[in-house]
C-alpha cells in the first residue's frame, strides 16, 4: 500500500512539473536560459509578496492568456 501511495504521489508531483513547463511554453519563454527564467520567477515572487496591485496586475495578464486559449 505504501508503495501505491509513492507511485501516486510521483505521478501527482511529474504532471505538476509538466503544467509548469507548459506555462514557461505559453508565456512565449521556452527558449530562454533557465536562470533567466529562475530570475523572473524570483522576482516576480518577491514583488507579489507585499504588493496586492501587482499580484492582481499580474493574475490578470495570467487570466487574459488562458481565455485567449480558445481562439
């Protein structure tokens, strides 16, 4: 049983990797270096940790991309 849990949590923890690939793809990034994908997500982390405006600046950028997944 132990070992069914570790196999789901795995294949739980490799499909979040995957969807979080896929957005580095949406945002239009896939080619940059990782450390430059590293900066940005570090520094976008650190701006929305004690601003709320730019946490909801940025959540709306992100909400426009994906209803533009119809189109």
């Amino acid at each position: 049983m132990a070992r069914t849990m570790t196999s789901d949590a795995r294949k739980k923890d490799t499909r979040e990797k995957i969807e979080l690939g896929g957005l580095i793809v949406k945002a239009g990034m896939r080619y940059e270096k990782r450390a430059l994908l590293l900066g940005a997500l570090i520094d976008a982390a650190r701006r929305i940790k004690d601003d709320e405006g730019e946490r909801t600046r940025l959540t709306a950028i992100g909400a426009e991309a994906f209803g533009n997944d119809d189109q």
